[in-house]
C-alpha cells in the first residue's frame, strides 16, 4: 500500500487537491514534494530549515526536537500524483441590526422593510451560511402609541421572515426591542444579558436573543439610528458589568469582556447614521430639506473606524440604502474567516494514510511555512496543527495563530494556499 503525499488547498472557493503517492520501495534518494527524486533534502545540517522546521535552499527537514540535528523528511517519498478538488469553507456569519424606532426614523424603516430581503440574498449569493438577528419593535401595525410616544416598528416580510406576520425563520430572529434613541447600545447589552430591566416585558427590554448566536461565526453589528449613544464605545466593549452609567437598571459586562468567551472576537460595527465628515466626527449631515439629525453620532464613528467597518449617510435618503446594503454584503463577505478544519481527503483506491506521515504548510508562492504538529488545543502555544482525533483522524485543525496566519493569506483576492503533505514523519513541536 503506498501512503498519501501531497494535498493543496488553493485560495479560490473550489481548491485544488493534489495528493501524491511515495512508491513502497522508496526512490533513489530522498526527495521533495513535487516528486522530483532529485529536489529533495539531501544536504546536511546548515543546508535545510532550522529549528522552526521550515525548508531550507537543501531540502525538506524536520524540527529535531532539541537535539540539535536537523533530520530529513523520509526517503520514501519518490512519488506519481494524481488530482481531485475541495472546497475551501468559511465560517458561519451572523449579522445583528439595531435598528431606533423614534418617530423620526418612519423613513429608514420603510427603507429596512423594503430592503432586507434583497440583503439576505446578496449574503446567501456568496455561499456563506448567514443568520440576520433584528433588534428593534416588531409589528404589522405602524405607526403604534407607547406610553404616549410614537413609535415606528419593523415587519420583515417572507422569505427572510417565517411568514408575512412578522415571524422568525431559519435564518432569522427578531427580538422585539423598543429601542430608543440614544439608547441602542445600552439595549443591545441589556438583550444579551438578559439584565434587570431589559427582560421580555420590560419596557426597554426584548425576547432573549443570545441563543441565536453561533460561537464560531463571525459578529456584524449595524446600526440605523439619527442620534448618538449615550453609552459610550469603550463601555460597550470592555464595560465590567454592574449598574448602567447612565440609569438605575443593570447591564452585563461589554462584549469584548472575556465572560462572553470570545463570542464578540473579531466582531465589525457598520452603521447609517447622521454623520457627514469623514475628518470631523462631530459634523452632522443635512437633509435634502436643509434639516438636520439630532447627532452625528461620534460614538458609532469610533466604532466603525476601530473595527473596519462601512458607513453610509442617513441623510442621503433612498439613495443611500442600496450602496450601503450592498457594501455591508461585501463588508461581511471578505471578514468571514476561513474554516481551520480541514477535512483529510480519502486516500485513491489501493493506497493507505498513515497519520504520523502528516506535514501541513502555509504558503504563498514561495517557499512553504512548515506547521509543527501539537498534541491537542492545549498544547497550541506557539502555533501549529493537531488532529481532531489521532486515533483516527478525519481532521486536521490549524492552532489559532497559525489559523490567522492562514486567514492572512488564503481567500478571495489572494494568492496563498495551505498544504497538507502526506508521506514524510510529521514535525513535531
């Protein structure tokens, strides 16, 4: 039986698997992955790749563990290919809307209402598993009176929506939140927790919401509101959690704080908001009426500018709603993060896998970064790859560092690959 070489991982969404197959009897000397059986490491210490286990101008080496001797790959590796394709995944997306149900914000709703639909399609369109998580007043009837205010609400229609009443669907969930002017936020946090004051029947409060995110996709957060917030951007990441600056009510910790487990890691602000300079943060936008939002929203600019988000003006009316839908569709696209599971492909008929002849590179276009294999999740300091059962593995999962690494250079727009070479003794960390 003769072990797998060689599988490639391209940058496009269809990847590009190319697995090689060593010979049982080995060649006429050590070689390197593309089967030359003249390429590969013959040099000694010095001609290959130091202790981090890269490849040198020599050849191909292991990391050897300390004992100062660089070791070749194995000898066995003279070897025919053969090609098939993967598909190379990213994680799942979750988009959340705030969305301010002040009387003055009739116009943007119609345009969320009319629109969302459109969005959802543009996010499936990328091949990305999406979930949309609403968080503002939902009813069919609009305006409606609360406690003497008018308020506007939102009805997502079908498909987006389970049905043309306003009802969830598989991938959407609107929690009916009042949310107020100043206090989007506040809301959010106090939804999330589920805190004093912000509970299904409160009057700031809305359905738990939290369950509907997954842990692994990437968070987008947009905003549509023409006032500021009152709590602050800094408070609304790294808040430790207690009574809310700016009332008697309680709101959890921010959503970067470490007690939410990294579910906000990463996460991009978007909105469409009242501002107008992109130099002067404090400059409200007009209407084509000459009228202005209360606010520019200072604080949803440093949000947006500290995590890459996009923006769009409110005052810009219909016509800034396509461009803005379209640019937080792209936004949410190029941030999802590559899957660092990589399924281990059947080897051709008649060959074996032997899972400690396992490699897995990073590269992008030069010479391939050799990972080190670790023994598990714990044991990533540093970086590197492990099994998801070395048993019997059906995976190979990329370490945190080495997955960003990889996000880095593997994607839409870029040109890198990651490799998992089968046949040569695994480096190990």
């Amino acid at each position: 039986m003769r072990p797998c070489v060689l599988l490639s991982l391209f940058a496009s969404s269809l990847a590009t698997m190319v697995i090689a197959c060593a010979t049982s009897n080995g060649g006429d000397g050590p070689s390197g992955p593309s089967g030359d059986g003249g390429a590969g490491a013959t040099g000694g210490a010095g001609e290959g790749a130091g202790a981090g286990g890269s490849a040198g101008a020599g050849g191909f080496f292991l990391d050897d563990g300390g004992t100062g001797t660089d070791a070749p790959f194995s000898d066995d590796a003279a070897c025919a290919s053969t090609a098939s394709e993967a598909t190379v995944e990213k994680l799942p997306v979750d988009i959340i809307w705030v969305v301010d149900n002040s009387s003055s914000m009739e116009p943007a709703i119609i345009e969320i209402k009319k629109g969302l639909n459109a969005f959802a399609a543009l996010i499936a369109a990328k091949n990305l598993d999406y979930k949309v998580i609403m968080l503002s007043l939902r009813n069919k009837t609009s305006p409606v009176q609360i406690s003497g205010s008018t308020r506007y609400p939102i009805c997502i229609p079908a498909p987006l929506a389970g049905d043309d009443n306003c009802g969830n669907g598989a991938r959407f969930f609107h929690s009916s939140v009042d949310i107020r002017s100043v206090q989007p936020l506040e809301q959010f946090l106090g939804t999330l927790g589920q805190t004093d004051g912000y509970k299904l029947g409160d009057e700031r409060g809305g359905e738990p919401w939290k369950q509907e995110l997954r842990p692994q996709a990437t968070k987008t957060i947009v905003i549509v509101s023409d006032d500021n917030s009152r709590l602050s951007a800094a408070n609304f990441e790294s808040f430790q959690g207690g009574k809310n600056p700016a009332n008697t009510l309680t709101l959890p910790p921010g959503i970067l704080n470490p007690t939410w487990n990294g579910l906000f890691t990463d996460y991009v602000f978007s909105g469409i908001y009242g501002w107008d300079s992109l130099s002067n943060p404090n400059t409200v936008c007009q209407y084509a009426d000459g009228t202005e939002p209360p606010s520019s929203g200072p604080t949803y600019t440093t949000l947006v500018n500290k995590t890459g988000g996009v923006r769009a003006k409110l005052c810009d009316g219909s016509a800034a709603w396509q461009p803005f839908f379209d640019a937080v569709a792209q936004a949410v696209d190029q941030t999802a993060k590559l899957s660092c599971e990589l399924a281990i492909p059947k080897p051709p008929s008649g060959e074996d896998l032997d899972p400690e002849l396992v490699n897995v590179a990073l590269s992008d276009g030069g010479a391939p970064t050799y990972l080190p294999r670790v023994a598990d999740a714990a044991a990533c300091n540093g970086g590197g790859w492990y099994y998801d059962d070395p048993a019997a593995p059906k995976k190979v999962i990329l370490c945190e560092s080495s997955c960003d690494q990889a996000q880095a250079l593997v994607g839409e727009d870029k040109t890198g690959k990651i490799e998992v070479f089968f046949g040569c003794q695994s480096i190990i960390k």
